[in-house]
C-alpha cells in the first residue's frame, strides 16, 4: 500500500484528538499527536525549572528531546507523557511556546520525519498549512466555543479535575486567539482542506465522513 498523510487541523477542542486517533485505528496507521509534542516541551521546561518564556532556553530543550509514538500518549526521551500534559497550566504554557519560531522549526522537522517513515493520521493547526502541505487528505475541524468549552469541561470533570466551565471557556478563547493571530504558521484552515462543523455531530459520525474521504486515496 502507498503511503498515506492524513492531516486534522483545527482550534482547541474540536474533537480532533478523540477523530484521529479512532480513524488512525480504523486505516491501521499511526496516529501523531502534535499538540502533545509542544505541551512535553512545556512539562519538560517546568520540570527542569526553566524559565518557560526564555526562547533560547526553551528552543534548546526542544532540540534536545527526542520523540516517538506510543499508544496511549507521547513519548519523549523514553517516558510515556499523559495526564501530566494535559492542565490547563500546560495548555497554556504549550499555547505561548507554539509562538517561538525556533520551537516549531525544530518540532516541524521532527514531525516530517515521523511522516516521511510511515503512513499517518496527524493532528494539529499548521498540519495541512505547514508539516504536510502534500497530504492526501486534509480537514479542519471547528464547532462553535460553548460547544468545545463544555466538551473540555466533561472531560476534565470525567478525569475527577476540579474545573470551572467559565474559566475553560476563557482559556479556549485565549488560546484560539493565541494560535490564529500567531506570525509563524497560524491556526487557519487549508485552501484544500475539507471543513467540517462537528458541533451537532458524534464522534462515529465524524470519523465515518473521514472515512469517506480517505478511502477515495486508498
Ligand atoms: O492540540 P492541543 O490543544 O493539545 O495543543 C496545545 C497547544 O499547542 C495549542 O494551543 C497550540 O498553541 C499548540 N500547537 C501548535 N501547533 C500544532 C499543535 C499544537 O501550535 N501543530
């Protein structure tokens, strides 16, 4: 079979993480979480008590760490990152450092990598704009931010977290900001990316029109 690129892309919440792991189940390949590679960078910063908002300090981090698949998460220089990455201090510590242009040069080339060695299914903002401009077949993904500020909150509160629905939904907001208004590879859809609103949509519904679309590249 020839290789596949599948690139999700859209803004915080939208279901991308939950689509393309099930669709990476249903075609057999492997699901790349890119998000998670810019909060282990943030997890590592604070665990090395690095000042998050030094570039250079933290750009050097991002080179040094090495990254690979796993299953239930990322792995970054051996440790299966999974909870731990997901407060919402690292979201949004993971939303100020995706702005430092030396941080995404260096994750952007290791995200090539990862695709150049295999087929994929990999989720992001900038995957169809910027990592895989190629890709076979791209979507961007939205629904409206109540809708994604109380899917955040339900499973926050499914994982026993203590979180308010007002503060999610201003942190989503921040961070929607943050990630659109970026200079270097903002959130925005892919002329040929394929939109799909999945405010009124289930989960199986999404990841069935996903597969519509991959099995015309199959
Ligand atoms: O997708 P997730 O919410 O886990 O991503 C965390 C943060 O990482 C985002 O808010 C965004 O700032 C950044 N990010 C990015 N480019 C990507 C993936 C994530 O800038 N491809």
């Amino acid at each position: 079979m020839k290789q596949l690129q599948v690139a999700i892309d859209g803004p915080a919440g939208a279901g991308k993480s939950t689509v393309a792991r099930r669709v990476a189940g249903r075609l057999g390949l492997s699901y790349v979480d890119t998000g998670a590679m810019y909060r282990a960078i943030a997890w590592k910063a604070l665990q090395e008590n690095l000042n998050v908002f030094d570039e250079e300090a933290v750009t050097q981090l991002a080179e040094q760490l090495h990254f690979s698949l796993h299953p239930q998460g990322v792995m970054v220089n051996g440790q299966l990152l999974k909870e731990e990455i997901r407060t919402q201090e690292i979201s949004s510590l993971a939303s100020a450092i995706a702005k430092m242009p030396g941080v995404r040069r260096i994750l952007v080339n290791k995200q090539r990598d990862i695709a150049a060695r295999q087929s994929v299914v990999m989720d992001g903002r900038d995957i169809g704009t910027h990592v895989l401009p190629e890709a076979d077949v791209k979507v961007f993904l939205t629904a409206t931010i109540e809708e994604r500020a109380l899917r955040r909150y339900k499973e926050l509160k499914a994982r026993g977290a203590d979180v308010d629905l007002d503060g999610l939904r201003e942190e989503i907001r921040r961070r929607d900001e943050n990630d659109r208004t970026r200079k270097y590879a903002p959130l925005k859809q892919a002329k040929d990316a394929v939109l799909i609103d999945t405010t009124h949509l289930s989960i199986d519904e999404i990841v069935e029109s996903i597969m519509q679309l991959c099995r015309h590249k199959l």
